[in-house]
C-alpha cells in the first residue's frame, strides 16, 4: 500500500514537472523563431521568414507576434492572400488594419476582373473603416480609406461610361439598320406597288417586322436594366459604409483608442 501510494507520488511530481518545463521550452521556441525569423526578415530573406515563423506557428497557433510576422513576411514574399489570413488573425493594432487593407488593395490592382477589382476594393475599404473604428485618431488609416474610397467612385464613373458608350455604338448600329430596312422596304413596296396595279389590293402587312423590332428593343432595355441595378447596388453599398464611419465617428466615447503596442515588424 505504502509502495503504491509512494509511486503514484512521484509520478504526479514527474508530470508536474514536464508541465512546468513545457511552458519555458514553448516560450524559448517562441523567441528563438522570432530572433530567427528576425535575421532572415532584415536579409530580405523573406521566404525562409515566413517558413520560420510558420513552423513555430504550428507549435503556437495562438501567439500574436508570429501571426503577425507571418503576414508581414507573407506580404513581403508577394503572397498578399496568405497575409491577409495572418494579418486578419493577429491582434487588434493600427498596423494590422493599414497592412491588411494594403494587401487587399494590392489583390484588386492585380484582378483582371474589373468586378472582382471592385470586390477586393470594398472589402479594403471595410477593413479600413474597421480601423477607424477603433482607432478614430489614426490619420493614415483615414487618408488610405479617403483614397480608396475615390478610387472606387472613379472606377465606377469609368464603368458607367463604357455603358453609355456601348449604349451609344448600340443606337448607331440600329440606324444603320433601320436604313437598310427602310431601302429594303422601298423597293418592296415598288414590288408591291407593281403587284397591286394588277391584282387592284392596296394592302399591306407590316406586323411581323414591327413584333421582331419590339422584341430587340425590349432585350436591349432588359440588359440596360440589369447593367443599372448593379451599379445602384454598388452605390447604395458605398453610402452604407460612409454613413456608419460617420456615426461611429460621432459616437466614439465608447470606442476603444488605439494604443502604441507593436506587433512584430
């Protein structure tokens, strides 16, 4: 009895003991991945950065500081979609919000879709107002939101004017053809008129060309339409985000001011 009670002792002691140690050796790996980490970031080595901080990462998914150095290692490696996962996890900071609205900025220069541009481009502009937010005083963060925030009305008047520019090519092209249906109908009705002279009808049946007319016109307008939703949509979404940054801003008692921590780099 005495022995079990002996043994079953030491081995509380001997567990208590690789937990107490435990904790010092992940700390230790935690600073031995930044110091590393650190070295290769200042080489501009950015890849092998990221794989350190990545590899200590899967050790301690929860630390801030690696969080954020992975982004700011992803970013600089040109992976702005793998830092914007990093930057989006890390701790609340005004570097956070400015880096991860850049890379988002960054990602619709580089889309070839001018709606998926505009896409990446709101979401940068949420994440900056989400910034703001927080940190009502940080000037960059409002001057980067006021720039986008043009860019995109810019975008948006260019994708307008192409439409009325189609819009334009389209009414053209619709002349020219009413031209060669209205020569068309000339000499038909000369035809016609010959026809009449003999048979003595002086009726004519123009629906069928009228209906097929109607029907281009009525799917030229549908289009039209649908063009215009999207942009009335993208417009109200616009006015949404600036009418909550301007009454958050005027209610901000409340919201949390940023402090000077660093995170990182």
């Amino acid at each position: 009895m005495n022995k079990a009670v002996w043994g079953s002792g030491l081995c509380a002691a001997l567990l208590l003991t690789v937990c107490l140690t435990g904790i010092p050796d992940r700390q230790a790996a935690v600073h031995l991945a930044l110091t590393e980490g650190g070295a290769r970031y200042g080489q501009a080595e950015y890849a092998a950065a990221l794989r350190i901080y990545e590899e200590a990462l899967a050790e301690n998914p929860d630390n801030p500081t690696l969080r954020y150095n992975a982004a700011q290692a992803a970013a600089r490696s040109g992976d702005d979609a793998k830092a914007i996962t990093y930057y989006d996890a890390s701790s609340d900071s005004t570097d956070k919000y400015l880096h991860a609205g850049n890379a988002r900025v960054r990602l619709g220069d580089a889309a070839g879709d001018p709606g998926q541009a505009l896409q990446l481009y709101i979401q940068a502009l949420e994440t900056y107002r989400d910034g703001i937010l927080l940190y009502p005083q940080h000037v960059p963060l409002k001057v980067n939101y006021e720039i986008l925030q043009a860019k995109i009305e810019a975008l948006l008047e260019d994708a307008e004017a192409a439409q009325d520019s189609q819009g334009e090519e389209g009414d053209g092209e619709e002349g020219d053809g009413e031209q060669e249906e209205n020569g068309e109908s000339a000499q038909e009705q000369d035809g016609d008129a010959a026809e009449d002279a003999d048979s003595g009808d002086d009726t004519r049946d123009g629906t069928a060309d009228s209906e097929a007319g109607d029907d281009s016109q009525t799917q030229d307008a549908g289009d039209s339409n649908d063009e215009e939703q999207d942009m009335e949509a993208i417009a109200r979404i616009l006015e949404i985000l600036e009418s909550r940054e301007d009454e958050s801003l005027k209610n901000n008692r409340e919201i949390k001011v940023g402090g000077e921590d660093k995170y990182g780099w």
